[in-house]
C-alpha cells in the first residue's frame, strides 16, 4: 500500500430515482482515465441499498474517474474523479 485508503460508495436507486433498501445487487467499481493509479478491493455489500470499496492509491498523477456497474450493466449518474497526490517521504 502507498497510501491512504479512500471509500468508495454506492447507493442503489430504482428507475424511478426510488432508494433500494435492500442488497443482493452484484456492485463492480473500476477506475479508467487519468494517470493517477490505485487499486479498488472487492465491494461490499451494506445490506441496505448501499455498497462500498476501497481505493489505495498507489501512483501519483492526474484525475482518474471512477465509475461502478450494477448486474453487469453501467451506472449512468454523474461520475467522480479522484487524483492521487504524491505524500511525505519515509524511511524505514
């Protein structure tokens, strides 16, 4: 790991713009873009319409999008950017 983790989070929404407030939906969270990089863990599901990963951002670099597909088909609200910043140097 390089750095801090950052949540990624999802909340469900029926085709209506109704919440779901249950699970059981397969969630996937990939970046594309950007040379900012990092990797996503596997999603949880919250068991009440909202799923969440993590992102461990590893290289430092530009605006990276991150988007998330629901049952295989992709989501289609606004999508957000996360940019991986360079941090203190250490030494072990």
């Amino acid at each position: 790991p390089s750095g801090p983790l950052t949540t990624l989070n999802l909340r469900s929404r029926d085709s209506f713009g109704n919440n779901l407030t249950s699970g059981g939906l397969t969630v996937v969270f990939t970046r594309t873009g950007g040379t900012s990089n990092g990797s996503i863990s596997a999603t949880t599901d919250n068991g009440d319409g909202t799923y969440s990963a993590n992102f461990q951002g590893t290289t430092a670099g530009t605006a990276t999008t991150i988007s998330a597909s629901i049952n295989g088909g992709d989501i289609t609200s606004t999508l957000p950017t996360i940019t991986v910043v360079p941090g203190a140097v250490s030494f072990a």
